[in-house]
C-alpha cells in the first residue's frame, strides 16, 4: 500500500502494467486534464458511462460477498483477457488504499463518491491514459466509463461500446426485450448509457443569463448538475449537463441531444465572454486584480471559495486578462482536493494547503509547471 508520501510524489510519465493483485496508483493526470480537446475554452471534458449486471447475479445493493466476488472474478478475467485492444490495464481496490488515494481517484473522476467507500471485491480498473475506467461492483456489477478533453461525445461513446460488446461476448448480461438493460436504479433502466459534458459558464452567469439558457435542458429531457454529479453543487460556475433518462430513445439519440444541449451552451457562453470583452473588460479587469489579491493573502480557502476564484480568473484568462488557462484550471480541480466537499471531508487543514498550493500557481504564472497532490 502507498503511502500519503507517495500520493504527494511528482506524476509518473510512464506507469507500470499493475494488473492483478495490487493497489498502486498513477499519479499522472488523466487525458481530460490536457485542455486540448475540440472546445476546450468552455467544455471541460466528455463522459460517456453505461451501467451493466450480469445475468443471474443479484445486483450489488442484493449481493452476498460470495456473489459479488462472482461478479468480479469474471469480469476481471474478461478485461485482462483483452488488454491488447484497450491499453495497459491496472486493477486498484479503493479498500486497500488509504483515505487520501481514493480522494484523488475521485478527483481525477477515474471513480465515483460512492465507489470510493470500498468494500470487498469493488475494483476499479483504468487503464494506462486515465481515459477509461470500469467500476466493479459499485451500484451495478458494471460501471464502464470513457472521459474526454473538450467535447468528443463521439469518441467517449464509442470508446465504452467498445468495451460493452467485448465484455458482453464473453459474459452474459441481464437484459429482456421490454425493458433493455436492467439495472440498480430504475433512471438507469434501457441502454443505461449517461452522456455527460464538464462546462465553464462564467461568462453567461456574469451576465445572470446562465440559467434562461439552462431552460433549453428541460426540452431535450436533460439535466444539469454540479461537478461531482448528482447532489452536487456547481461550484465555481462548473456545470454537468447529462441525459435525464436511458429509456425510450437509442444511444445514438441520446448522444445527439446531450450534444446539442453542450453545442448550444457553448455558443451562448462564447457571445456571453465576447460581450465582456467589448463592454466591461475594465470592470473584469479590476475584480482579476482583487481576488488576485484575495488569493495571495488568503490563509485558508474552502472549496467554494477556491473555485469562485478560480472561475473568475479562468475567464479573464479566456478574455486576454488573466494566468489561469484551462489546462492550469482542470489541474488545480485535481490537485487542490475539490472533491473533498463531495465526500464531505472538508478541514481546516486542507483548506491552508489548499490556499498555499493556489498562491505558488499564481506566483509561478505557468501552466506548464508539475502540480503534486497535496500532501
């Protein structure tokens, strides 16, 4: 088992294949951090995610142990058996790791909150670019993911179907002809496929048009949430729109209308920081500047307070005014352990770290500079 050293050491470029029985964990950043995806000034990332259960297993929330190690074992066997096709592949046992390791998995988004609870025989495989990760054992026998720089609904798509259709030849899935594919939770209930993007709004809410905009979720039967998804608050303008539903329409369907939603904000947003640009460049000017000063004489910050600052200074960025740029953001959203709100470990401690790792940032005013996780 790693240490919380070791959690805080510098980011391996290349990581060993860790396959199997251990626990270790890449430090490098997963792709989505990169910011070079096809509108990345606004869209975060892309996620794609489908639920599965293995026919005549009971799902996870119903299982013995015996049953879940079932589950496991064979879907384990299954995904090392096609290693060649998806990269390097490494299993990690957020029961094995410590508390500080399976915060940053949630940070990184390799895994979710409720996943990184643990428990017996709950893994997670990701493979060696951070861009995949299947969940075993979390609310359904099978959480497959695909998570993207920019808006790449396609590909993210089309990355996890691949993976479904290996897995579903070699095992057998619960599924009836009425219903589609059955899952835990009935929202999940038919292609159990969630289509999700990351975006930056700040432009539209300095404008207090963000949530006009937003209406246009309602029409295409998708929602919005926070960045840690459902429950969450949107932090720092940071909004996830996703489909609200897996029944009634195709995958294909239900990627068109989550895309149509994210192209639509985009082109809002983009007007929203244009006319910021022309109108009130001074005014943003001036705030940069105070919560520049804000930051630099912090002794704390919480996480909604590090990310009201942050989003400010990614707009300027995106405006010519500022030093935050997207891959220095989406990193800081990692490195700043953000997603200790969402497991609600929040500290006194973690806040001074969190304000001291933001200062040297600003300090050293280059996104090409290593972050480490906090120690």
């Amino acid at each position: 088992m790693m240490s919380e050293d070791q959690v805080g050491a510098k980011p391996r470029r290349h990581a060993p294949n860790t396959s199997g029985n251990t626990h270790l964990i890449t430090h490098q950043f997963p792709a989505w951090i990169e910011a070079n995806g096809p509108a990345d000034d606004v869209v975060i990332s892309t996620r794609a995610r489908l639920a599965r259960n293995l026919k005549g297993i009971p799902f996870p929330n119903r299982a013995a142990d015996a049953d879940l190690k079932r589950a496991m074992d064979s879907i384990l066997h299954a995904l090392h058996s096609g290693e060649g096709q998806f990269g390097k592949l490494k299993t990690i046992r957020p029961n094995h790791l410590t508390e500080a390791e399976r915060r940053a998995l949630v940070d990184n988004r390799i895994m979710s909150r409720h996943h990184a609870q643990g428990g017996s025989y709950r893994p997670v495989v990701v493979n060696d670019s951070g861009t995949l990760s299947v969940m075993v054992n979390e609310e359904d026998h099978l959480r497959i993911q695909c998570i993207l720089p920019g808006l790449q609904f396609a590909q993210a798509l089309e990355a996890v179907q691949n993976v479904d259709n290996f897995l579903g030849a070699h095992m057998g899935y619960a599924h009836t002809e009425e219903y589609g594919y059955l899952t835990a939770s009935p929202a999940n209930v038919g292609t159990g496929l969630r289509m999700s993007a990351l975006l930056h709004l700040a432009g539209l809410t300095y404008f207090d048009e963000v949530l006009p905009v937003l209406s246009a979720a309602v029409e295409l039967k998708t929602s919005v949430r926070g960045l840690f998804g459902e429950g969450t608050k949107a932090y720092g303008e940071v909004f996830q729109v996703s489909n609200e539903t897996t029944r009634g329409f195709s995958e294909s369907e239900i990627m068109s209308r989550v895309r149509t939603l994210a192209e639509h904000l985009v082109s809002r947003e983009r007007e929203a920081r244009h006319k910021l640009a022309v109108e009130r460049q001074a005014e943003l000017g001036k705030e940069i500047q105070e919560v520049r000063a804000q930051v630099m004489g912090a002794h704390a910050l919480s996480v909604r307070e590090a990310m009201e600052y942050l989003s400010i200074l990614r707009l300027g960025s995106a405006i010519g005014l500022g030093s935050v740029t997207p891959r220095l953001f989406n990193e800081l959203l990692v490195a700043m352990r953000l997603g200790d709100a969402a497991v609600g470990a929040e500290n006194l401690s973690t806040d001074m770290r969190r304000a001291r790792l933001m200062q040297e940032k600003i300090v050293e005013h280059s996104e090409a500079i290593q972050l480490t996780f906090l120690e």
